[in-house]
C-alpha cells in the first residue's frame, strides 16, 4: 500500500512566519552552527599548536562544506581509490612493447627523411651578377633623367 504525499497548507501570515522560522532554523543547524564549530576549532588549533592564520565564519562554513563534501565521497560507495603496484610485465610483453617502439623509432625517421624532401629548393645558376648590376644601375639613371628641372 502505497500512500500519497503529504501536502503542507501554509495559511496567512502565520504559516508564512512559520515556514519561515523552520527555514531559518535548518539552516542555523545544519549549516551556521557547524561553521561556526569549525571556525573554533581550526582558530584554537591555529592558534595553540600550529601557526596558520585564523578564519572567519564564512571562512568556517567553506571548512565545513569540504568537510561534508569529502564525507559524502568518501562512504559513497561507487567512489573509490586504489593503491596497487602495477604488475611487472612479462618476457612476452616487453618484447612486443620493444617491437612497437622500433617502428615508431623508423616511422620517425621515415616521417623527417620526408620533411626534409619537400624543403629542396631550385637554384638558377645561369643568371650572372652582372646583369643584375646593370640593371639597377639602369634604373637608377632613368630615374634621375625624369626629374623635373628647375
């Protein structure tokens, strides 16, 4: 038997100031006082043993959200952390690991040897250095000749 939810009235001013005060209550107990409880502790620590700066109410109420959060994760039970030592591989495994780094090794070299293929340049030798001399010596006179005389 299943039975249908449970469904709150709030009539006038009255249920308004009560839900009200149960809002404000709830949050003064689940999370103002547990700031403020962490606040203390972390200040007495601070000041007392270790010589950390103190904290704030609001610097609390974040201690104690990280606190709630790691909680939460830690009993979750799909959260989980592992420490093992890997296992050594076998004389099968290495050798096939071995087998893939020498072709990667060649796929390298192969890869550079074409690089290097696709950078020859063409030069022209039958160009001679006079010409190019003449030519921006020729320029240069044609360029004084179309001044305009004074």
């Amino acid at each position: 038997m299943r039975k249908g939810p449970k469904i709150i009235q709030i009539n006038g001013y009255r249920g308004i100031f009560l839900a009200g005060f149960i809002v404000i209550c709830l949050i003064a107990g689940f999370v103002l006082f547990p700031a403020k409880v962490a606040a203390f502790l972390w200040n007495y620590v601070a000041a007392n043993y270790i010589s950390l700066p103190k904290i704030s109410l609001w610097q609390g109420g974040l201690l104690w959200a990280m606190t709630v959060i790691s909680i939460y994760l830690i009993n979750n039970k799909s959260f989980s952390i592992s420490f093992a030592q890997p296992k050594e591989l076998s004389d099968a495994e290495m050798r096939i690991l071995m087998e893939r780094i020498q072709m990667q090794k060649q796929a390298q070299r192969l890869n550079a040897m074409i690089m290097k293929s696709n950078d020859i340049h063409i030069i022209n030798k039958d160009i001679p250095q006079q010409n190019i001399k003449t030519d921006s010596t020729e320029q240069s006179a044609n360029i004084n000749d179309e001044k305009p005389q004074q």
